[in-house]
C-alpha cells in the first residue's frame, strides 16, 4: 500500500520517538551529547545488551551507533572499552580523541580518562574518572563505568563496591549493578552477601541469562560445583546462544578434574566465540592438559593457541601462550627460551594497546624472577626484579603491573628468608596461587600459624579457572590432605613414607 506524505511524515514521527524511548531522561543519567536520535538510540540499546553481558550485540550497536554519527566521541570510547579486539580498541581511542570536541563536557572526561588508560597514561586517566565522579556523583552509568574499570581492570574490588552500591542507591533497578556488586563481595570471600545480590539481580531480569551465568560463576567460585553446573544449564535453556555459559561448564569440569569434559565444552564455546574469545577461552582449553601433568598435550595446544593469536595480531594473548608453556616446564632452558619469545612479541610493533602490552610484559618478569628462584640463581632473580620495579614504578596507576611486581618482590624476599618484607609484599597480590603458597610459608617460617592456616585454607578453596590455579591448588590440596594425615594419624602417615 502506498503511503500519503502525512503518513510518512507521521510514521518518522514515531520511529524517531522510538529511538530516542533508550535516552537518559532521568535525572541520575549520563546526558548524551550526540544529535542523532538514531546514534542515541544504537547507543543506549548497545549499554542495554552489554549490561546483560549479550557481549557480541552490545558491541554491535555501539558500532551501529558511531556509524550513525561518526562524530560521537562517547560512542567511539565506550568502544575501545568494551572492545575484545585490541586493533578495534586503538583505532576507536584514536576516533575518540579525534571527535572529543564535539563531546560535552562529562563525555570529554570519559574520553580523556579511557584513552589515556588505553596508552598506559595512569595519572591522567585515573584523575580524569576521579574528576568526572566528583563533579557529576549521580550519574549512575558513570559510577557503574568506574565500578566496572576498577574491579576488572585495575583488580581494586573495595572501591568498586563503592560505586556499585552508590548506582544502587541511585537506582534500586539499576540490574548490572547488583551483578557487578556481588562478584566483589565473592571475590573477598563474602559469599553470602555476593549470593544474596545474585538473588536480587535474577529477581529484577528473570527471563535474562546472565543472572544464572553469575548464580552458576560464583557458586563455582565457592566449591559449588553441582550447583555451578545446574546454573549454566539453566542460561543456556533460557538462551543457547549465551556461549559465556558454555565456557562455564568447562571451567567448572576442569577444576572438578574431569579434563575430558571440560574439554569438550570449551570446543563448542570456541567453535561460537569471538575471534578474540577464540584464543582467550583457548588458553583455558590448554591448561586442561596441564591439570592431567600432559606436558607435551599442553605443549601441543599451548603452540595451537599461539598460533592463532600471532595470525590475529594478538600480540598480548601470544605471549600470554608462551608464558603458560614456560610456567610448567621442567626444564630452565626451555622456559627461560620460552619467556624470550614472549617477550619478543610483546616488544614487536602490534596493533595492540600498550596497557595490555605493560601488563602481559609484567607477567613475563615476574615468571622470569619465579624459575631463577627455583634454579638458586639470585643474581638473575634480583636483576629481574629491578626490572620489573623500573616497569611498575614507570605504571604506577596500573594494579595489574603493581600485582606482578609484588608478587615477584615477595618470592625474593621469601627465598632471602626476609619473612615480614615477604609477607608485606605477597600480601599485596591476594588473589595469584603462586603468591598465596608463598604468603602461607612466609606466614610459617615467621611464626604466625593463625595467618598461615587461614590463607591455606583461602587457597585450597581458590576454584578459578586460571593457569596458575592448575599449577598450584591441586598439588597444594594433596599436601594439606597429608599433613592432616599426619597430624590426626601420625603412624599411618609414617607408614606411608
């Protein structure tokens, strides 16, 4: 049927107001200075999917968004943010800073604070997200933005809460608010609270996944493995195309020891990720190997993985491939070649943001000072730390680099039999395996047997699925189950020997 021009006219009418339904029209919302109501639209409904974690959809409609208006600023950051593919994260930093006139004055504070993330500018940005909290304290997007930078990026949860419950108070509704919240609490070991938001945020989206994915990811973070599993089923009932649940159900075999299992549903997550989800969740397919003692399995896919990150440009998670290798290995030579070739690639030029270089580049050090501890080679042990202190001290805003070197810091400290320096330093990185064992035997070799049960214990209940976690936590579970052994039954566990 053809339509009159007052139709046409009328039906834009109403297309229009429904773009423009996603503006933030409340007064705890971030206003939004693009003058396309179709840009405005892409945008909110872009925040809308991220917040359920519809990660691939969500990036979709930023990107619909910036096409829409090539000149909003927001849009292009928010991108480089949320971005997986570190080439799309500089080449929209670079459209932001480009753009940033055009912004008001809430989304430049945006720009200049994630831009300057991005480069490793520490300083700027963190004053930058400090200045923009201050001067605009009920925008609720805005605080849950910092929420989410500072527990995922720079590992600092306390804070986080702060602005999480501060979005919270601001909006009860505020769905992913709640979510976040709940991981910082699981993450510093308050359970009940984390479960109770849970509750809560399942209660505001029923018929969403997500809700279930984070039921099911912390449940497993606290040993509930059948639970785990029945709530990764139950996400992917209500969407199978919600893969993030699918590399949850292979987490959680493989930290139950089922290798085969977990194997299988990391393929099927794989085979639907991501370019980048590919190679990410393909390291946490490696380290099964690891967790059967498969050297050359692990070698093998370890390699695989590699492989396809070098042919992506993802120069950070390459290396990251080669440090997990070097990690396992039995022979120094094998591993200090492999921590060269890490750090080669990180030093080539990529397309990648130099943050993620810093970090990954830390991680290799701090391996590097690790294996010459382990081969009583203090000279080379001391000479890396340096390093590594010139690398946080030169990214003093990073926490991630400031983990690494801490960790590193303490392990030397530990094997100097310097305990209290040891204990201060592997009491910075609570949350690394490798720097909790060490924290327990500093707690020890110094006398403090309270502390050095109490964070046993915190390790043997550590259930992420990460490289060091295979290295540590199953081996460190045996020694607690035979020194128990031995202190109930000491002849039994003589007679063993």
């Amino acid at each position: 049927m053809k339509l009159s021009k007052i139709q046409v006219i009328a039906a834009a009418v109403v297309m229009l107001m429904s773009l423009s339904a996603f503006a933030h029209d409340d007064s705890t919302g971030m206003k939004i200075s693009t003058k396309s109501p179709q840009a405005h639209a892409y945008f909110e409904k872009g925040l809308e999917k991220l917040e359920m974690l519809h990660l691939q959809e969500g990036l979709e409609n930023l990107r619909k968004s910036v096409k829409a208006d090539p000149n909003f600023a927001l849009g292009h950051i928010m991108l480089t943010f949320f971005s997986q593919d570190p080439a799309e994260q500089m080449e929209e930093r670079q459209k932001a800073l480009d753009t940033r006139p055009s912004a008001n004055m809430e989304e430049q504070y945006v720009v200049d604070w994630l831009a300057n993330a991005s480069q490793a500018h520490w300083i700027p940005a963190i004053q930058a997200m400090n200045e923009a909290l201050q001067l605009y304290p009920r925008d609720k997007h805005l605080a849950w933005l910092a929420g989410w930078w500072l527990s995922l990026n720079q590992n600092q949860s306390p804070r986080a809460i702060q602005l999480f419950e501060r979005v919270i108070q601001l909006d009860p509704k505020f769905a992913d608010a709640w979510n976040e919240v709940a991981y910082c609490y699981a993450k510093a070991g308050n359970y009940d609270k984390a479960f109770a938001d849970i509750k809560h945020y399942a209660e505001l989206v029923p018929n969403e996944p997500n809700p279930q994915d984070s039921f099911a990811e912390i449940s497993r973070m606290s040993g509930r493995f059948d639970e785990a599993l029945k709530h990764y089923r139950i996400s992917l009932a209500i969407d199978p195309t919600f893969h993030e649940s699918q590399l949850g159900l292979g987490d959680t075999y493989a930290l139950m020891g089922d290798q085969n299992k977990a194997r299988a549903e990391y393929v099927l997550a794989m085979q639907a990720g991501s370019p980048v989800q590919k190679v990410t969740w393909g390291l946490q397919w490696a380290a099964t190997y690891v967790r059967e003692n498969d050297r050359l399995g692990a070698d093998k896919a370890f390699n695989e993985v590699a492989r396809q990150a070098h042919e992506k440009d993802f120069a950070n998670l390459e290396a990251e491939a080669f440090r997990s290798m070097a990690l396992y290995q039995k022979d120094s030579d094998d591993a200090m070649m492999l921590l060269s070739r890490a750090e080669k690639v990180l030093h080539e030029d990529h397309k990648v943001p130099q943050a993620l270089l810093n970090q990954e580049f830390a991680a290799v050090l701090r391996a590097r000072v690790e294996r010459a501890i382990k081969d009583a080679k203090m000279d080379a042990a001391n000479a890396t730390l340096q390093q590594l202190d010139d690398l946080a001290a030169a990214n003093g805003g990073d926490d991630l680099v400031q983990l690494a070197f801490h960790g590193a810091a303490g392990a030397v400290s530990l094997a100097r039999e310097k305990y209290d320096e040891a204990v201060s330093h592997l009491e910075e990185d609570p949350a690394n395996p490798l720097s909790m064992r060490s924290l327990v035997a500093a707690y020890e070799r110094s006398g403090q047997k309270e502390n050095a049960a109490r964070e046993a214990a915190k390790l043997a209940a550590f259930n992420v699925a990460v490289i060091e976690q295979a290295l540590v936590v199953p081996e460190f579970r045996k020694q607690q189950d035979a020194k128990t052994l031995a202190e109930h039954h000491p002849n039994r566990a003589g007679g063993r020997q």
